[in-house]
C-alpha cells in the first residue's frame, strides 16, 4: 500500500437509499481512523444525489470546506456519476461527469493514501454505494493545448450541512 503525492483518481459510482449522504473520494488520507470513523487525515470530494458537492479538509475530526456545499447541474442525480480528482503539489482539481466544478489550492497533506465511502445517517433506509470502477494514476495530465476549463456559471453556494450531510 503506497502514498500518493502527484494522482488522477477517477470513480464511476451510483447511490441509492439517503439523497443528502454524501458519497466521498478521498485522496491524500491516513486511514487510521478518527473518534467518528473518518480517516484521521485527508482531503475529500463529496457529492449527494440532491445535485450538490463539496471539498472538505479533515484532520483528526476537526473538518474545514474548501469548497462550500454547491448545486450543480453535472451531477446525475441518482444516476452514475464519474467523479476526478487531481492533484499536483498544492493545486487540486474536481470534476463531476468531465465538468470542472472546482479547483483551488491547500498545502495541509503533501501525499497520502485514496479511498471511496459514503455516509448512511441513522433513519436511512436502503443504502448502497454501487461503484463501476475505479482507477488511480500517478500523474496529472497537461491541459490540452487552447483548452479553456470554466467552471460552469450555474453553480450556487447553499449554506448549511456538514462533512457528512448536505444542508
């Protein structure tokens, strides 16, 4: 089992059961778990089939957004979703379904390791992460050549939930 630094992790995944649970990519993690069952540290790609996403920075059960919870018409809702996250020295990149939908920079974990997970609150009901595939790569690929990636101007912040619900 190896750390990561420089990666493309992409995921093809679907939820069924809790729309507002967040289904996760980590990257950068130490999978020693925290007192709520998160790893101890790791950057995390979330989104839920209510059509909203975020990024999250954990450390040891204290959890700051990066990027706040944002609608966003690139998630299938309750459909296939391929999720992308990129990352080269402090520079991260997150795509849903080819759609850049956020990029930014953090310096907190230099390497670590990747996973997938979800939430499942306690009155959930028929919960299920089904996952198509999953492929890691120790690269980031160049920008296509005149290739311009803009974030799509539909997204809109909403305020409230948390690291495991979407508000």
């Amino acid at each position: 089992i190896n750390d990561y630094t420089t990666l493309t992790f992409e995921v093809r995944m679907r939820r069924t059961g809790c729309s507002g649970c967040v289904n996760v990519l980590a990257i950068r993690g130490n999978p020693v778990l925290d007192s709520v069952g998160w790893w101890a540290t790791e950057y995390t790609f979330d989104y839920t089939n209510t059509g909203l996403f975020s990024v999250w920075k954990d450390n040891n059960g204290s959890y700051t957004a990066l990027k706040n919870w944002t609608s966003t018409s690139a998630i299938s809702q309750g459909g296939w979703n391929t999720l992308k996250v990129t990352a080269s020295g402090s520079t991260l990149r997150f795509y849903i379904n080819g759609t850049l939908v956020w990029s930014g920079t953090d310096s907190a974990y230099a390497s670590g390791r990747v996973g997938i997970g979800m939430y499942r609150n306690t009155t959930s009901t028929s919960n299920k992460l089904y996952v198509d595939w999953a492929q890691l790569t120790t690269s980031v690929a160049a920008p296509e050549t005149n290739a311009l990636e803009i974030i799509p101007e539909d997204q809109v912040e909403v305020p409230g939930g948390n690291h495991n619900m979407a508000p």
